[in-house]
C-alpha cells in the first residue's frame, strides 16, 4: 500500500515531550523524535518497504510498526483517505501552515468542558481590566455629549475607507467623542464572581474588554502631536512619545500613505491574560480577533457619523509597532490599526452597476 505523509502536520515540543499534531483531524500525540526521520520518508507516494529500506540502522520491524502506527493516527494517508487533506491543501495553501494551523487547530479545542472560573480566579488572581501610566503627562478629554441627528440608515451607507485626508486639525470634542464612544464604557456592571466589568458600544466576548487603545495624535486642537494611551477610566492621554511622527506611523504601517496623512491613529492591542484568565480554551484566541473586528466597525460607524473619514488595516510591521508602543508583543500583541481624518472633499460617485455590468464582465453569468 502506498502512503503520503499527511500536509496538515505541525511538530513541536511541549512539557518536554515532542508533540505531532494533525491539525485538520484535531490528532496530536507525543512520540519519540525519530518519529519525525519516518514522517520525511514519505514526502511522495512511497509503500512501506521502500520507507524501511532507508533506514538500514534501525530493526526492520520496528520500523514498520512505526509506519503504522503513524498510518493509524493519521500522521500518514493512503490515497483513498487523502480526499479532504488535499481539499485543504487546496484552499488553505497560500495560508498555510501559519493560518490553517491557527483554523482548524482551533476547530478542535474543546471550550465548552473549558472551566470559565478556576481557582486561582476565585482567589482574585486575575488580570487588571484597565490600563494606565501613572507617571506619564496626561490630558483630560472633555465630555462632549455627541450630537447625532444622522439617521443610522444613512451613516451606514455613508462608511467608507477613506485614504485621503486633509492637513486640518481635528475639534478637540470630535476627537474626544470617537474616543468615548468607541474605546470608552458605555456601562458598568456587577460580574460577580469575575468582579466589576465595563461594557463598551461593540459587542466583546465575556465583557473582558481585552483591547487597548494607543492614539497617535498628528492634529488635533489641543493635544500635541505624540503618542498617548487612552485612559479608559479617566477618558484621558497619557502621553507616552512626544517625538511619535507621521513619518513613524506610515512606516510602521507597511508605508501607507493613509497613515500619514491622518489627524489621528490608533492602534489597538489585545491584552491576552485579560481574555485567558478566564476562557482557557484556546479558541477564544478567535473571539479576541472577532473583538477587534467589532470594535473596529464602531470605529468606522462612528467617524462617519461625527463627519471623519474612517481608515483600516492589517498591514504593519508587528514587532517594530509594539517596540513603539512599549508593548512585549507577547502579554500584549498589535492586533489592528484604525486611523480618521477630515477627508478630502470627493466628487459625486455613482458607485451603483446594474447586474448588465455583471453580466458583461461574466462575473455573474446567465
């Protein structure tokens, strides 16, 4: 019979032991070492003797209880079971190992057994809801009531990615109004075991408010250009560099010119413990990524609404922006980028086509 080594493994050390995982079939086991010489034996379609032949050093018939062992975990494939392996080899392969192992790793992990509450979070060992430098420079935003007489209709049909603003400062209660609504409690209840939680205007998984907001500031009427933290409990900048510029940002961002030509940008972390210290699973790593989504759509609602274009991206260098922002990267990880700015003035668009334009660029045939 011939086989093929599965295209959905990782290999990794965990507790000491070495650890072979499929992550599209959720198996994973531990196995010595040499588990991994056998594995490379079969790249291509290769039957189990000439797999034994090439490892002359080794008793022939440990070999191939090795071989299949591997085949009954899954680790190796004949052709008649390699159907959804080659599918997601397929569509994943651009993805892959980085984001399929993420997926379907995930898929796997049982959250629903996943104690919400330990002991040690009984106990009041349990990561901060907010964040603060207690050191750093601070400015008091002031509390502008929003005034929004925009029908909810008509600023949803209004969003769109703007990458092109104007060099004009923003009013010091827009910028203070975009903080609050999007970044700041919307109310304060009773969890209970899990102590006093914040809710927010986005919808955010257990109400762990895990994302942080750092603001770097480019023109805005009485905040200096830098980078601060907003202070969710104070609705306050805490100014963390005064020499953060546009230039820095739009080369943290991949050199998109949106970025530098925003009055403002923020960058939103994600607090991991804030999200782990309760669902252990590691599932809710999906639910922090969906988190940043909400909160990232408020954003774009919301600056509509208060006449700002909105900007989006996913496009940064990763360790060079938490170097900035004096996050590890690890306890506390970049996980999105949202900028807004006057926009320029725009000529009237149709942006409308009728399913003829379809049809004509055969991407709706019949």
């Amino acid at each position: 019979m011939l086989l093929r080594r599965a295209h959905n493994i990782v290999c990794y050390w965990l507790d000491g032991s070495f650890v072979i995982q499929n992550y599209l079939t959720g198996t994973q086991i531990s196995l010595a070492t040499g588990a991994a010489d056998i594995l490379a034996a079969f790249t291509d379609w290769t039957s189990e003797e000439d797999a034994v032949s090439a490892f002359p050093d080794y008793d022939p018939e440990s070999c191939r209880a090795a071989v299949r062992q591997l085949h009954s975990y899954g680790f190796l494939v004949a052709p008649d079971e390699s159907e959804r392996d080659d599918r997601l080899a397929e569509h994943w392969q651009t993805w892959s190992p980085e984001a399929a192992a993420l997926h379907f790793s995930s898929k796997h992990a049982d959250y629903t057994e996943s104690p919400e509450i330990n002991d040690e979070f009984r106990a009041g060992k349990r990561s901060a809801l907010f964040k603060h430098y207690p050191d750093a420079d601070r400015i008091l935003l002031p509390r502008v009531p929003p005034d929004l007489d925009a029908p909810f209709v008509g600023t949803l049909y209004r969003r769109r990615t703007h990458r092109s603003f104007r060099r004009t400062a923003l009013p010091l209660a827009r910028l203070s109004q975009l903080l609050a609504m999007v970044f700041g409690p919307s109310e304060f209840l009773d969890g209970q075991d899990f102590g006093a939680l914040m809710k927010r205007t986005s919808a955010a998984g257990g109400a762990r408010q895990e994302l942080e907001a750092y603001v770097a500031v480019f023109a805005a009427e009485g905040v200096a250009p830098g980078l601060y933290h907003y202070n969710v409990l104070e609705h306050s900048l805490e100014l963390l560099d005064d020499g953060f510029t546009r230039e820095q940002a739009a080369h943290l961002c991949c050199d998109q010119t949106a970025i530098g030509e925003a009055a403002m940008t923020v960058f939103v972390t994600g607090v991991v413990e804030r999200m782990s210290s309760k669902y252990r699973a590691p599932r809710a790593y999906r639910v922090m990524l969906t988190n940043a989504g909400h909160l990232g759509q408020t954003f774009a609602l919301t600056a509509t609404a208060l006449g700002l274009g909105p900007f989006q991206t996913l496009a940064f260098r990763d360790e060079e922006a938490e170097d900035a922002l004096g996050v590890d990267g690890i306890g506390e990880t970049l996980l999105y980028v949202l900028a807004a700015g006057l926009p320029d003035e725009e000529p009237e668009t149709e942006y409308g086509a009728d399913l003829d334009a379809f049809r004509r660029a055969d991407l709706y045939p019949g």
